[in-house]
C-alpha cells in the first residue's frame, strides 16, 4: 500500500500547504510546495526557508506543479526569501507555476519580475532555468 501523500495534521485534517525538500546538497535545494500558500501557512514557510539560507543554502529551486493557489501574503513570503536570498549573493528559481499562479505573481510579484538575474521562472516541463539559463514567464 502506497504511503499517503497528503497525510493528516494533529487535528485530523489534511493541511491545506505541504512542503517537501529535494536537492542533494545543503548549497543547493529544492522545495516541491503543494496546496494553498495562504496568510496562515506563510510564517512557518518563512521561518524554515530563512533557516534553510541561514544553514547555506545559496540555490534555491521551488517547484510550484502541486501549487493551486497563493494569495498577497503569499506573494510577500517569496519576495522575501528572493531578497534574502539576494542579500547572501544567492539566487531563487521558481519553476512549474500553472497560468493561474503566474498570472498573481505578474500582478503583485513585482520585485521577483524586476530582477532577472537573481530569479528565474521557467515553464512546466522546462529544465533550462534549473542549469543556469534564463527562464520566463509561462503565458
């Protein structure tokens, strides 16, 4: 029997944001972020990618497939591991955003679209963004 993808929380519910971590190197990781990054879910997003830059990290990838939905603070919990991650010299990749997810992050993402060198966003089924070459926007 397969293992629960989206097992319960303490109260019984399945949580409404998930993350999983990849990558084969504390320099350079991966976040799978599934659900809603949503007000509620953003402290503890915040407070585990800081420690993550805090620990070295200097690449970060999140992979946006499993994401449905982000709202304002949501929005605001990634320009601010983008700016982090510029104060330390590192760069963000987002890749896999579905239309819906780009189309916020075009409206209220500003800072992540203004610097092209420090974040990438590359289209579902791209790998370019993740060697090093310029991604864009799907849409």
């Amino acid at each position: 029997m397969a293992a629960d993808p989206h097992p319960l929380n303490a109260d019984g519910e399945r949580p409404s944001f998930m993350l999983r971590v990849g990558g084969s190197s504390p320099e350079r990781v991966i976040f799978f972020l599934s659900g809603d990054l949503l007000g509620s879910a953003c402290p503890p997003f915040a407070h585990f990618t800081h420690g993550c830059i805090d620990g070295g990290t200097r690449r970060l990838r999140l992979d946006l497939t499993d994401l449905r939905s982000l709202d304002l603070d949501g929005v605001d919990a990634l320009v601010a591991v983008h700016q982090r991650l510029s104060a330390e010299g590192g760069r963000l990749l987002i890749t896999n955003a579905n239309p819906e997810i780009v189309s916020v992050l075009r409206l209220f993402g500003r800072p992540l679209l203004a610097t092209e060198t420090s974040v990438a966003f590359a289209r579902s089924g791209s790998r370019r963004g993740e060697r090093g070459g310029r991604g864009r926007l799907a849409g």
